[in-house]
C-alpha cells in the first residue's frame, strides 16, 4: 500500500529519510518537497493550507496512487487535515505528528520558544545551528551529543544547513499561522486515525496534540519521549508506531470493503 509523506516548516521531502528507509520495504513511500523548498520553487502562488493540500492530491495523482495512507509533521499534520477533509475516498490512514487543529498553537509567545526562534535566524552560524537543535530535540539530549556532529546529521537529513532557513520558511510559517481546522475536525471521524506526540515538544506541546485526538473521534493518541525532531531521535519508535497505524488501517479497509460487496 502506498505511503503520503508531507514535511512541515522549512523541511525538504528527505526529512522523512529515517521513516523511508525502513518502512520502504514494506510500503510504497513517496515523499516530495512542499511549494516554495527544494526542487519544487519557485512557489508560484501564495503559499496556504488548502494549496499545499491541492498539491499533495497533484503529488498522487502523477504516480499513479489513488489511495494512500497519509503522513504529515507540524505544518504536514495540517496538510494532512485538510486534504482528508476535501478528499476523503483518497484517504487510507491519517498519522499526525507533532501538530494541531490550529497552526497559531505554534506562534503563541511562549518566552523560550521565542528567544531560540531568535537565536536560530540571528548571530553566527554555529549558535544559529544550536538553537535550531533546541528547538528539535530534548535539551538532556543534546547535552549527551557531539553538537557539531549532530547539527551536520540532521542537516543532511532536512535538506539544508541548521543556520540557514529555506527562503519560503516565513510564507510556510504564514500558512500555519492562517490555518484553523477545529471546526472541521469532526469530519474525520471514521478515517483511521493516529495522533502523536512528544513529551518535550516546544513548538506543539503535548497538550496540543490530546486537543486534537479528542476532536477526532476515534482516534488514538500516544506521546513518546522525544521533542519536534522525534522522528529523526526516535525513528524506531516512530516507525513501529507507523508500520502497526498502516497494518490495522488496510486491515479494516480490506473488511469494510468485503462487507460492501459481499
């Protein structure tokens, strides 16, 4: 069954490496670098929720894949939202990651999350780069990794230096902060639907991601001990998380059918 990936703020489509190249033996995954990153710039119109949606369908529809199960981090988790909303026949599974029904959650002024948000776009290259490394991985971490060596890892698995945000990372942060999908949320109910989160997330904290379980019902919500990089720091977990979600989501796709036909 064919696997949907889509990266959140300022991520190429390679940042779902860890996940692809696991779980790639067992699914089809396809991943792409949203509007405005990577090999897919210019963006060529203003950059929104709905757009990137309209983009991912697009993504389907030139490989070929009518159905997949979906997979989206941060801003991707919003992506994922909607296109589930506008599209529903298309829609597997959802897995959402670290994100929220409302994107303005991750602009709140929380005084850490703002300073690091400054230091990470100002000074030297290599305190731009730690911050970055604050913002995405527990600080009881970082403090038992080489900082150089793990600023360069995650660097080649993003797509671009810590210290030098994408261009279209302000237009990407506009997107989220526009997007609202609470009133829509109920709509989901009877998409297999999995919600995770990170216990030491500082962009959606935790409590952001139970909000968002509760307005999907029937979904199932599990918070691992990581931070908004938790796919990369705990990619195992990740992955066993993900590879159970797509099993028992085409399990039941595979029954319902039965029973509509039979």
């Amino acid at each position: 069954m064919p696997v949907v990936f889509i990266q959140g703020v300022g991520i190429h489509g390679s940042g779902w490496n860890p996940q692809v190249s696991e779980l790639g033996a067992h699914f089809r995954c396809i991943t792409f670098d949203n509007r405005g990153i990577g090999e897919s710039q210019p963006a060529g119109a203003p950059i929104t929720v709905n757009r990137m949606a309209e983009d991912t369908l697009a993504v389907m529809d030139a490989v070929g894949v009518r159905q997949a199960h979906i997979v989206g981090h941060s801003l991707g988790g919003m992506i994922a939202q909607r296109l589930a909303q506008t599209a529903r026949r298309r829609v597997l599974s959802l897995s959402l990651l670290c994100t929220s029904a409302r994107g303005a959650d991750a602009t709140r002024l929380a005084p850490d999350l703002v300073w690091l948000g400054i230091r990470s776009n100002i000074g030297p290259v290599q305190s731009r780069r730690r911050a970055f490394l604050r913002i995405v991985l527990p600080d009881a971490y970082i403090a038992t990794q080489d900082r150089n060596a793990l600023a360069k890892q995650f660097a080649e698995i993003i797509g671009h230096d810590l210290g030098v945000p994408p261009p279209v990372t302000m237009k990407q942060l506009g997107a989220l902060k526009s997007f609202d999908g609470r009133p829509a949320l109920a709509q989901l109910a009877g998409i297999p639907t999995l919600v995770i989160a990170a216990a030491h997330d500082r962009i959606f904290p935790p409590r952001f991601g139970k909000a968002l379980a509760v307005g999907i019902p029937g979904s199932r919500y599990v918070e691992l001990n990581g931070a908004h990089g938790v796919t990369i720091q705990r990619s195992a977990e990740v992955n066993q998380l993900l590879r159970e979600h797509f099993t028992a989501a085409t399990g039941l796709a595979a029954a319902t059918s039965f029973t509509e036909t039979g």
